[in-house]
C-alpha cells in the first residue's frame, strides 16, 4: 500500500499534519475554498519560483485567512523591507474576497536539503538547464545523505536525454520504508518542461522515525476516571461484579486503639 499512494496523504494525522486547516459551514463552501487554497498555492509557486518554496500552509475562519510560506530563501518572497507582503496579501484578497482579512507569515526551511520539494525542483531545474541526468541525480543523492537523512529515493520519467521512447530511471540511497507509517517520509513531484515532452521527477526522503518504539502506546491509550473501578487494575476488572462488591472481612474484637 506504501508503495501505491502519496506517501504525505498517508501519513495526515499519524506524523503530518494537514496543509488547510479550517472547518466549512455547507458542502457549497468547502468546495470553493479548497479551489482557492489551490489557486493560492499556485499563484506563490509560480510568481516565487526561485525562493524554492518547501510548503505552504493555509488556515482560515469565516472572518480571516492566514498563509505560512516555508521557503529556503525567505528574502525572495519579502522582497525588500518586506514590500512584497502588500502585493501577496491584495492577491490572496481579489481570489477569497475583499471582506477577508489576510495575513501572511514567511517562514526559512532549516535544512533544505531534507524538503522533498525542495530537491526535487533543484533536479528538475537541473535537467532543464541539460545536466547530465545521472551526475544531476547522485548529486542529489549525496547532498540529501550528507544533510543527515536515513535514505532517499529518486525516480524520474520521461524522454530522457530526448530519446524516442519514454523510461525511468531510479535511484535508491540508504533506507526508504515507505510502508512504516512512524517513519518521516517527505514526498514530492515536480515537473522539467523539456523542448521534447514533459520530465516528471518524484523524491522521497527518510528524515527518521519520529514516535519511535512507543508508537502505537502514544496512538492508542485509556483514558481511567479517578475512582472507577477500572483503576484496581486489570485482574480485579474481571471479576464478577459480586466478587468486586464484596467487602474485606475484618477481625472481631480487636482492642481499640487509644
């Protein structure tokens, strides 16, 4: 199954968290905003092509709309002293309205070298400008293992070096458990617009396990009122319900303690 599926999807609610956040109040609703969390999306990506743009988050209310934009150059996106917010914020205003406020949060990616997203654009740009594809992708290899990742997988797809028939091309580095759902893969798919055809690239990185052996203990857990008698433990849960009414027996005609 790990194998078949967007890797993130797999993963929203285990270790990743949801790129929308926000709670529609009809079917209608929902329908429209998902069409302009997409239209956003696109419009940063593409207007912002050369700050790499790792992620881009988007919550909202009825009321107000705010943007997270993960970048590996966050200088691109402000712009100088930051007078690119104003023309992203009208932007974001004419595609949810004008009566929404927008706010507008640009955040640096730590390491660039472990966004998936971020790797992949490098290749693709790298193959569009005719880098020899196998020197362009074992680059990416030994940057992304060198930047502290547990493995990476590349495959690309496509006429490559313009030949007639279309194949892949994969490359696998280190360990890539795509079907361990604790483990932190980072998944992407970018595009290299070639004179040729289109050149897919998909990475996937390992950056580690992140709940570790506890897993499934922190997923799954009891919630044990104070007082219940679920609290004297798992053998007194079992018996019959006379068995745990029953009072101990005390001794008779014990001198009282003064």
């Amino acid at each position: 199954m790990g194998q078949k599926v967007n890797s993130n999807g797999l993963r929203f609610g285990i270790n990743k968290n949801w790129q929308s956040r926000w709670i529609a109040r009809t079917n209608e609703q929902t329908g429209d905003w998902i069409v302009q969390d997409e239209k956003i999306r696109n419009y940063l990506l593409k207007k912002f092509h050369s700050a790499f743009i790792s992620n881009i988050e988007i919550e909202r209310t009825q009321a107000n709309i705010r943007v997270f934009i993960y970048a590996s150059q966050p200088g691109i996106v402000l712009g100088k002293e930051a007078a690119n917010i104003k023309t992203i914020v009208l932007a974001i205003n004419k595609i949810v309205g004008r009566n929404v406020k927008v706010d507008v949060d640009v955040l640096e990616v730590g390491n660039p070298s472990l966004s998936a997203k971020i790797v992949a654009r490098e290749l693709a740009d790298a193959i569009q400008n005719r880098t020899p594809l196998r020197t362009a992708m074992r680059q990416a290899l030994k940057r992304v293992l060198k930047a502290g990742a547990k493995g990476i997988k590349v495959l690309v797809s496509g006429r490559l070096n313009g030949v007639e028939i279309a194949r892949d091309k994969m490359y696998i580095e280190g360990n890539v458990t795509l079907s361990t759902l604790r483990a932190d893969i980072d998944y992407a798919l970018e595009e290299a617009q070639m004179s040729y055809g289109v050149i897919g690239v998909k990475v996937w990185i390992n950056r580690g396990e992140i709940f570790g052996k506890d897993f499934y203990k922190k997923q799954i857990h009891i919630i044990k009122p104070k007082g219940s008698e679920y609290n004297h433990g798992r053998r007194n849960f079992n018996k019959s319900k006379d068995q745990r009414n029953r009072q101990p027996k005390t001794q008779q005609n014990q001198p009282a303690k003064e």
